[in-house]
C-alpha cells in the first residue's frame, strides 16, 4: 500500500466514521499544481521541499500530473512544467453558470448604491478566486487569485465553512512554505480571528501596506456557504468603521438576494445543506 493510501485509511481510523473522507492524494496533486504554477519549472526535490512530501511520493504526484497531461518533464534539466492544458481547468470554472446569470443581474443593481468593486470568490484549490460579475470602464475585469489566509474571502470561508474542510486546508497551509500561508501555523492567533469573523458575521482583511481594504459577507445556501461577496475600498476614502457602517447593510442584502434566487432558480442545482 502506497503512502498515499495509508494516509487516507489513516484519516478514516482516526474519524470513525463511514463519511466521505477527502482524497489526500488528490490534495497533494493539487498542491503539487500550485507550485509549478508558480516557478518556471521545478524538480522533484523542489516539489518534495515546498509540499513536504517523500521524494518518491512527489515524483509519483508529478508523473500522475504528466500522464494527464497538465505537467511535462524535460529531459534537458529533469524540471515538472505545466502544459497548456492547465488552461482549460479554468476556462469552465471561471463561467460557473449561476455567476452570470444570478449573482451579475444583482450585484448590478447593489452597484448603484456602492461606488466601490464588488466581487464574488469562490475557493479554487488552495486559493480564493476573485472577479467582478459587472463590468467596470466598459470591461470585464479579469480574475484574480487571493490567498486564504490574506484575503477577507478567504478568512470568511474559515470562519463560516464546514469543519472538515477547514482543517483540510488549513492542514495543507500549515505545511505551505508561502509566506502568506505562515499564519496556519499559528493556531492561537488564526483561531482568535476566525473567531471575531464569526461573531460579526463579516470579514476584513488590512494589509496594512497596501492602499486597499477588502470586505467580505457570506452568500448563504440553506446554511452553507456559496461563496464571498467582496467589495474593496481605499484606505484614504473611508476607515474601518465607516465602511462596516455604511456597506455591511447593503452587501448583506445583496448577498441575502443572490442566495434566495440560488434557491429558487429553475436552472441551478442548489448544493446540499451544511452538517
């Protein structure tokens, strides 16, 4: 039995339940992904390293990932590089049907009364993707990615998702090597902002050194969490308080209007309700 597998029959021995239990090789591979994404090409050790696998557990993840043909091997320098074919994991993922057609109709109505961005994330992989339904210039503005543990979507997410699938990915974090994820190894402090997120029923991510601030509500479906609905404002414009006075009441209605059209839309499925 492979490593692999021995986590997952682990997984399973330590819950005691005949639950579905997320495929940790799956997650790995994932992971695996997200870092040649991010580099110009990439070694086994490089992998091993950055997702703190075995190196003969990283090479089967990246020989899996060139039989699929997302990631290729060079034989001049033995380095993992994607293929163009990663592409068309995020062509259908970034037209999610209910977008357009739910979430746009309203948010262009929430953007008369909010001279600021509005943006709905979703979690892709490891990471928050973040765009803007309603056109800004006369453009579509293109998506972007956001980490989990520095984006206010993806502190809400945290906060307001399922149990299991908070402690996949803040275990999958915690072993990151990213800067930005350094925060999932500190339990103390993340479980005291998860908690304060809880409480308000709203995320806010400072950066501090960036001139934008993020706001973040929950697009709720039967109690479980769809997705984020994000406005960004500049530091100069508005402080804190204003702008948790002034658009936490219109980003709730907003996200209120796009989760009970989910509900009752004939052309969505909507998902299961939380456990």
């Amino acid at each position: 039995m492979s490593e692999i597998e021995d986590d997952d029959e682990q997984a399973g021995a330590e819950k005691g339940t005949e639950s579905v239990r997320p495929i940790r090789a799956l997650l790995r591979g994932l992971e695996a992904l997200q870092e040649l994404n991010g580099r110009p090409g990439a070694t086994v050790t490089d992998i091993a390293r950055a997702i703190k696998l075995p190196r003969t557990t990283a090479y089967r993840v990246l020989e899996t990932l060139c039989v699929a043909g997302v990631a290729v091997r060079d034989t001049t320098d033995d380095r993992y590089r994607l293929t163009l074919k990663v592409r068309a994991l995020a062509d259908g993922f970034e037209d999610e049907p209910w977008i357009p057609e739910i979430a746009r109709p309203v948010l262009a109505k929430s953007a008369k009364d909010s001279s600021w961005p509005l943006a709905i994330a979703t979690l892709h992989g490891v990471s928050m993707l973040v765009r803007e339904p309603v056109e800004r210039d006369g453009a579509r503005q293109p998506a972007l990615r956001a980490p989990i543990l520095e984006s206010s979507s993806g502190r809400l997410l945290l906060a307001m998702g399922g149990d299991d699938q908070r402690a996949i990915l803040l275990d999958v974090l915690a072993r990151s090597e990213r800067p930005e994820d350094r925060l999932a190894r500190d339990k103390d402090q993340l479980n005291r902002i998860l908690a304060e997120v809880r409480n308000n029923g709203w995320a806010l991510y400072d950066d501090t050194v960036a001139p934008e601030l993020s706001l973040a509500l929950p697009i709720l479906i039967r109690n479980r969490m769809l997705a984020a609905l994000v406005m960004r404002f500049t530091r100069g414009a508005l402080n804190i308080e204003q702008a948790v006075e002034k658009y936490v009441p219109l980003l709730r209605r907003s996200a209120e209007e796009i989760g009970k059209a989910f509900e009752t839309s004939p052309t969505v499925t909507s998902p299961p309700a939380a456990g």
